[in-house]
C-alpha cells in the first residue's frame, strides 16, 4: 500500500473530506458517485462502488430484481432454468 502523505481530520459527524486531486484520480467527480468501505484488520479501505452482478460480478447491463443487482444475462439464465 503506498502512502501520499495527505493527513485529514474526522469531523464532529465522522466524516472525512477526500482531497481534490484523489477524486479526479478515481473519477467521483459526481454527487452521484459512491464509495464502498471495507475493513482490513486496522485498515479502512475506499474504493469507489460500481454495482455489479451478484452472480457473474460483470457491471454491463444491470438491472435490479428486488432489490439485488444482476445483469441481463444471468437474468436470462435464470428464466430458463425456471421453465
């Protein structure tokens, strides 16, 4: 893991500010972007959140069936298995 030296306080709320530079690095440019949060031992790792299917892990053609992310092929996968 490499370090870039950039320190930032937590807030009253808990909250961080990511600099400038690290947004445009990973492209969360947007309101709309998310980031996921993961836990490794005494590490909080970032990463920016591309919602993918639950089965096959592939972020083309998603759509979501109550509630869950899936891509229109493991959907139609399924649907012929249940006929």
């Amino acid at each position: 893991m490499k370090s870039l030296g950039i320190v930032r306080r937590v807030d009253p709320v808990g909250r961080i500010v990511l600099p400038k530079e690290l947004r445009r690095l990973f492209n969360l440019e947007s309101e709309n972007d998310s980031v996921e949060i993961f836990v490794d031992e005494d590490k909080i790792i970032l990463k920016k959140y591309i919602p993918a299917c639950i089965f096959c892990g592939s972020a083309d053609d998603i759509i979501e069936y109550e509630g869950q992310k899936i891509c229109k092929a493991c959907a139609e996968k399924i649907g012929k298995k249940t006929n």
